[in-house]
C-alpha cells in the first residue's frame, strides 16, 4: 500500500533544519541573547538600589552636565535607549530627592533637569559595583576584543542613529560605565 502525500527522501530531508532565515537574523538574536544574558548582571546590581539602568544612565548623564541642568527632551536624547516616557522616569527620580525639575522663566513649557547632591551621592556609592558589573559582563575578553566589538556594534547601528546622535554613547549603564565607550 502507498502513502499518499509521502515522497522519496532526497538529500535535502536528510540536511539539518535551518535555524536561521539569514545569516543577518543569526547576528541579530545572537546579538538578542547577548543583551539578554548581560542585563541579567546589570539589573542585579541595580536592583540593590531600586533604580533601573535607564534612570541610571540619566543620572550619569546630569552629571556630566551639573551644576548646570538639560532641558527633559536633551537628557532623553542623551540616554543609550530611547525613553518613551521621560517624564515617569524623571518623576521617580524627583520623588527620591535624586534629582529636580527647574523651570525657565522665559519659557514655562521648558523644564530642565538637575542633579541634586543625593542623586550624586548614589552615583558615588553605585561606583565600584557598576565598575565590577562591567568587569563580570565583559571582563572575560581582552582589549583587543573589546575594541573590535566595540567598533562592530558602531557601524552595525550607524545606519540606524539619526544624524544629530553622537559618535559613542556616554554615560551608559554597567557594560559601558567603566570606559564610557
């Protein structure tokens, strides 16, 4: 009796199932799951002081700017990942005294943020574990793998940036804290 539907079996049924539509997707979810394994570290770290990387990152980016302040949309331009709503993660930093909304006398609509000293004192407490989170992340690799990793992810997204992002991004959570790369 012949099964019906059924074809001899051709060198091409005995090859491995694809995993991949393209070598471009296997980049991509490697890339995926290297995100995935590396935030674990991250958020543990920041996990010990109920802040998330990105309320950090904007920490470290009012530093950089204090005592001066940045206008919500500059810092939000600043942050590594893009923040759909700045103004809850300023509000949870305002509401822990880490930071301050100032606005502008000529324009009400503008509001700028600072640093507060606690904001900054929680930076200087969170220093040596983001250092060795970075260490635990990525310590595993040599400089010259790190460089060219680096150099990698840079042209990979540099299509994808707008024109005004700067060349590297600043201020970046645990992977990128001890060199700001």
């Amino acid at each position: 009796m012949e099964k019906v539907g059924r074809h001899p079996r051709s060198n091409a049924d005995t090859a491995p199932p694809r995993r991949f539509d393209s070598l471009e997707q296997e980049a991509y979810l490697n890339l995926w799951r290297t995100y995935d394994r590396l935030k674990a570290i991250e958020e543990e770290v920041f996990s010990e002081v109920d802040l998330s990387a990105q309320q950090y990152n904007a920490l470290r980016i009012l530093r950089d700017v204090a005592p001066e302040a940045l206008p919500t949309l500059a810092l939000a331009s600043r942050l590594v990942s893009r923040a759909p709503d700045i103004t809850r993660l300023v509000d949870r930093l305002e509401a822990r005294r880490l930071v301050r909304r100032e606005r502008s006398a000529h324009n009400r609509r503008v509001v700028r943020i600072a640093l507060e000293p606690a904001g900054d004192e929680l930076l200087d407490r969170m220093a040596a574990r983001v250092v060795a989170c970075a260490s635990r992340q990525l310590g595993h690799l040599d400089s010259g793998d790190l460089r060219r990793l680096i150099d990698l992810l840079k042209a990979a997204r540099r299509p994808h940036e707008p024109s005004d992002t700067p060349a590297a991004p600043t201020s970046a959570p645990c992977a990128a804290a001890a060199s700001d790369s």
